[in-house]
C-alpha cells in the first residue's frame, strides 16, 4: 500500500501458537489453489489460474456471497455467463481472445461493441469490496483492539495473542496493511462464541 512502510503482511502461520503450528504439520489453505493450479488441463498460465478460480474461489466465494445475499433479501439471482456450454466454449479459446494487451475478456467485448456503448465496456473493473480496512482504523478500531484481548481465541490455545496484538495496533495506527487478517479473526471469534457460548 503506497506511502506505508513495507511491513510484511502476516501468513496465517505467524498467528498459531507453535503448539498449534506444530499439529497442522505444514498445512496451509491456500496449497489446495497451488495443486489446483498445478495439475489443471492447461495449456498455460492463465488457463492455470483460470482453473483455479472455477475450482475453488467462484463456488467457495463469489457465488456462496451472490447466493447468501440474494436470498437474505428473497431474490433469485442466476449468472448466465457461468452456463457450463458458454464456460466450456471459453476454456477452449487460445489466450489472446481472452486477455489482449491487459484487457480482460476481451472477445466477449468485442462480440458485444455494436450492442452496448464503449463507456460500457471498457469502462474501469467496478468489484464490490468493502472497505474492511478503513472500518478497522474508524467504526471498528476498539474491535481490533479487543482481538487480542479476547479471551475466545486466547483459550483455545491455537493462536499467539501476542501476534495479534502486534497486528491490530500495526493496522490501526496505519503502518501496515491487516485488514483482511482482523476480519478473519473477527469472523472465527463471533462464530466461536455463537457456537460454543
């Protein structure tokens, strides 16, 4: 992040407990995305990477959000472009009909230019994030703070509060970049107490 200091971000690794580092025996999450990539049937990079994100991050992400929202709200949505005939079609096509010269699906934009205005088309990638890391330095700073106080975590012995600690106070005060670490343990800390009391 510009004009913050080059503070490593943390792996998931670095907030165990070594007790708890030594049992997981060198798993990590992300290894399923490396085998993923590894053993696709691609022909290169992006088919890889492509791979992966129907494997794991479209229905374990994007759609398991899209799906909860939706329905909180009553709503059924669908996704037309994830017809398993057009996704087929697509993995098919050589790399340069998909990415030219940085711009992403690019031949379904060119089929769509007699259709829609070019300030459509081209127009800037809008994704909808949510702005977890300004929330941890404003509305949600004393939920940072509480992080390493907490006693949920603190107690299963899993985790180096210390760590935590460290984290919290290097993302409130701006010299590092956690956000997405301190909503991870926010989200395993609520569950925790939702389930257990």
């Amino acid at each position: 992040m510009r004009g913050r200091s080059a503070s490593p971000r943390p792996s998931c690794a670095d907030t165990f407990h070594p007790g708890a580092r030594a049992t997981l025996g060198g798993y990590r999450a992300e290894d399923r995305y490396v085998a993923a990539m590894a053993n696709a049937p691609a022909r290169d990079a992006i088919d890889r990477a492509q791979y992966a994100d129907i494997k794991h991050w479209l229905p374990g992400d994007i759609l398991t959000k899209v799906d909860r929202t939706s329905m909180a709200v009553g709503l059924e949505a669908r996704e037309p472009l994830l017809d398993h005939r057009l996704i087929e079609f697509c993995a098919t096509l050589p790399a340069n009909m998909r990415l030219r010269h940085g711009e992403g699906k690019w031949l379904m934009k060119k089929a769509m230019e007699p259709y829609l205005p070019r300030e459509i088309l081209y127009r800037q990638k809008m994704g909808f994030v949510t702005p977890i890391s300004a929330w941890f330095r404003e509305a949600l700073a004393g939920e940072a703070i509480a992080l390493a106080k907490s006693r949920t975590l603190g107690e299963t012995g899993w985790f180096d509060m210390a760590t935590i600690a460290r984290i919290a106070d290097e993302h409130r005060m701006g010299r590092a970049e956690h956000g997405r670490t301190l909503w991870q343990f926010v989200m395993l800390e609520r569950s925790m107490k939702r389930m257990f009391g």
